[in-house]
C-alpha cells in the first residue's frame, strides 16, 4: 500500500460522524436484545451477534462500545449502559485466572470509564445512574479494579533463562498453558503498566515485590525476540525480505525453558503470517514505545535503562509495520487474513489491487485491518516527521473501512465492522449460501477496535490526542 499523504484526522470528521452514529444505533440496539446469561457476543451469523465457547474475551468490547461511543456523541444512555454493565457484569473478570486477555476486557470498561473520569467527560446529570460510590471512592473503585487485573494478569508467568548479557526473559502464557507465548499478549499487557503507573506492586511468595512495569517490559521482549522475526535467519524462512513477519504462538519447553518452535492456532501456518497477530503486534509496541517515552528516567532501573528500552520498543513497531504495508496488505491497506493461505494465489496479484471481500478463495480480515491502523497511527505520532509514512498509512486503512462495502449501515446488522474472520481453520465464521468463503460478517473486538480507532482520529481532529496510559499518568485528584 502507499501513504495517503492528502489525508487528514480532519478530512475524516465526516466519516466519523457516520461511524458514530451508526455505532450508537447499534449498539442500544444490541444491548437491548442481548442476555448476559447467554455469555459474551463474539461474532455475527446472518447479522446477528451469537457467542461462541472458547474464552469470554470480547465481553469488555461489548461494553467498551457503549463508553466509547458515548465519548465522541454525549449521548448518556450510552455512558449508562457501560457503567451498568461494567459494574455488574465484568467483576468476575478481574480475577480471572485462565486467561491473557486482561487488557482487552479491562481497559475496554473500568479503564475507559476511569479515563472519562479523569479527563472529567462524565454526564453533566447521572441521575438515571444508580450511583455506585461517589467523588474520590468512584475513583478509587476504578484504581482498584485496573491495580486487581493488572496484578492477576502478571502473575500468569512463565520465567525463562536469561537471554545475552543476563536479560531477564520471560511472558505472560497464553490460556493454552506455561508453554504457550502468543503475539496477542503485547496489546494487554499494557494492563500491568496502568496497574503500575497507580502504584501496584504484585506480591509472590514470602512477600518477594514484583514490578508490574517490568513484568511488562521483560513480556515485551520476549514477544519481540520470539515472536518476531527480523530477518536474521532463526530459520529457513527468516530472511530479510520478511522483516518484520510474526508468528502467533512461540512454544517452549517449561522445564528448561528452551524455545521449541513457533506455532499457531489462528493462522495458515508457523511460518505464514496471521495478520491480526501482526496487527496486535503493530499495536502493542506502539503503544508501550507511547508509555516508556512518556516515563521519567528515575521510573527505570538498571535493569531496563530507557533508551535501550526505547530503541528495542521502537524497531519492533517498525518492524511489524513495515510488513504491514510492504507485504501483509492489498493496494487499499486490507489484509486478508494469512499472507500464506493458499487460494491467494488464485486472486492474483493481491498486493497491488484492492481488496476484495467478495471474492471465492481468501477472506479479508478488517478487523485486523482495523487494529493495525490505530497502531500505525499511534506510532506515527510517536516517531514525529520520521513516522509520517506510518501515520498516513494509518488514515488510508482508516478511511477505507469507514466506507462501503466495509462500513455495516444495514439496521439489520447488528455489527459494525464487516468482514472480519474470527477462526478460518477451524471452520467457525459464517459462510453465506452460495459463497465459497466467510464474509459479510462482523466480531465485536472488530468493532470496537473500529470505533477505537475512530475516538483517536476524532481527538486529533479536534487538536487532542489521548492514550491508554494518560489517566495513570496524571496528579492524583
């Protein structure tokens, strides 16, 4: 793909405009159909939202929807429904032992609501809400939820031999088990950070302190050195030209910690790309090269000094951005969802032509689209004048999914992000009768991350800019 340089946060306020509205609409909508007890709403058949048993992962997003589109519109019902439901159904999620998704299902509710708190964009009259506590006890009901999810989610640990000059390794393992390192991670991992940043510590045995902010750090480069490959020939496909690639899954053995190979679960194969996973990769170190630049020089200990911290955040980001657009996307900036599924070959010459969702052979994932274009943005604005090819990248992929045929305007739909992938190999995405693949659906991380993705533009449009560690950041009221 190639940047879009006329492109602009502001020339897009229309089609934002658009999305929002839509997303309200749905939204309530869906909030008035769906039961909780009927588990989290993962991704549509025929329109319409349905669960699937694998983790409740996306039970955050759903709400986090509510708060973010009540963010950019002021419509409080909105802010209501989140609130409601983040107080009485996502709970349990905070001392969730089984599962790496911490980031995703916390920081999409007791994180947003904590950032309209701080930033004070709370309704001016809350009086259809039930008040849960009220003035410095909201807040710090808030805190207590981000500090509990942040030290649950840091304490799924795998510890691993030091790596060269005596780095410490390790990550927080995937649901699958201790073996198990998956490329997902790094965008919830930021969930330690802000437990940190509110001044946590994770207490182990015999009371041993553990910093969050380095559990953080230490899962970010063992992500970024297992994880991705920078063209150094780890193995026979590691090359140069396939900087940047990622893999899904990396598999150790937990006895002696030694790396065993990479897998995937989502993916074509080990050594093919899964675009969202690269897509989380663009992401998270974007947004923890955000965090650690924002961070004083007294934060870090010797351990982990800031510049060398700095530099390992910022050429993974590039890394993983530059195959994004080199070699993951169509000429549009859509991925399909495997740089290596095999019916690619029958559309063509599919990195230089726009994607085509309709096609008999290959899906396109738009919501991977979706989450690597809020990366590209954030790291971007992050590089300055030397991140500009990032960042109008960004507004390109942007701009493309907030139109047809990507935008969901059907108010039959109850999605708002179409044709997005959850599960290719196993089969689990609907497939219309009559077409030979999945398509023409949504999933509500998609979703969400679409309208993420909005809320950032929208704020730069307006001369803002915001991320997920602001809040922690600023004076304590």
């Amino acid at each position: 793909m190639k940047p879009a340089a006329h492109l602009t946060p502001a020339s897009l306020t229309p089609q934002i405009e658009k999305l929002f509205s839509l997303a309200a609409q749905k939204t309530m909508a869906l909030d008035r159909r769906w039961r909780t007890r009927d588990g989290a709403p993962v991704f549509t058949a025929t329109g319409k939202y349905t669960a699937r048993g694998w983790t409740q992962w996306t039970q955050g997003f759903q709400y986090g929807n509510a708060l973010i589109a009540y963010d950019v519109t002021g419509d409080a019902d909105l802010f209501n429904v989140g609130l409601q439901h983040t107080v009485n159904d996502m709970p349990e999620h905070l001392t969730h032992m089984g599962v790496h998704d911490h980031g995703f299902n916390t920081l999409s509710t007791y994180g947003q609501l904590y950032r309209l708190f701080r930033e004070k964009r709370l309704p001016p009259d809350r009086v259809k809400v039930d008040r849960i506590l009220a003035d410095v006890w909201e807040r710090r009901f808030l805190e207590l939820a981000l500090k509990v999810s942040g030290a649950v989610q840091a304490s799924r640990w795998t510890t691993l031999p030091d790596g060269p000059a005596s780095e410490p390794m390790g990550y927080i393992y995937s649901f699958n088990g201790p073996h198990s390192l998956f490329i997902d991670t790094i965008r919830t991992v930021r969930i330690c950070a802000v437990a940190h940043l509110l001044g946590h510590t994770l207490l182990g045995e015999q009371d041993r302190a553990i910093n969050l902010l380095e559990r953080a750090i230490i899962h970010a480069r063992t992500s970024a050195r297992f994880n991705v490959f920078f063209g150094a020939g780890r193995d026979a496909f590691d090359t140069p030209a396939t900087r940047g690639r990622t893999c899904h899954e990396a598999l150790f053995n937990v006895t002696s910690g030694a790396f065993r190979a990479p897998s995937t679960q989502q993916g074509y194969s080990p050594f093919s790309t899964w675009t969202r996973g690269l897509a989380w990769a663009i992401l998270g170190f974007a947004e923890e090269l955000e965090l650690i630049q924002a961070l004083p020089a007294d934060a870090f200990g010797a351990t982990f000094p800031r510049a060398e911290t700095i530099a390992m955040l910022e050429e993974t980001a590039r890394a993983t951005a530059d195959f994004y657009i080199e070699n993951a996307t169509a000429a549009d900036g859509i991925c399909y969802w495997d740089t290596g599924a095999p019916g690619l070959d029958n559309i063509g010459d599919w990195r230089h032509t726009p994607a085509d969702p309709f096609n008999s052979y290959e899906p396109v994932d738009s919501s991977a689209s979706a989450i690597a274009a809020q990366g590209l943005i954030r790291l971007g604005r992050t590089l300055g004048a030397a991140g500009t090819r990032y960042f109008t990248c960004g507004l390109a992929v942007a701009s493309v999914l907030m139109n047809a045929p990507y935008l969901s305007t059907s108010p039959d739909h109850e999605g708002i992000l179409l044709h997005s992938i959850y599960h290719r190999p196993n089969g689990w995405d609907y497939v219309p009768p009559g077409a030979k693949i999945a398509r023409g659906e949504s999933c509500m991380w998609g979703d969400y991350h679409l309208l993420e993705l909005g809320l950032l533009i929208h704020r730069m449009a307006q001369g803002g800019y915001y991320t997920f560690f602001d809040a922690a950041l600023m004076p304590k009221t």
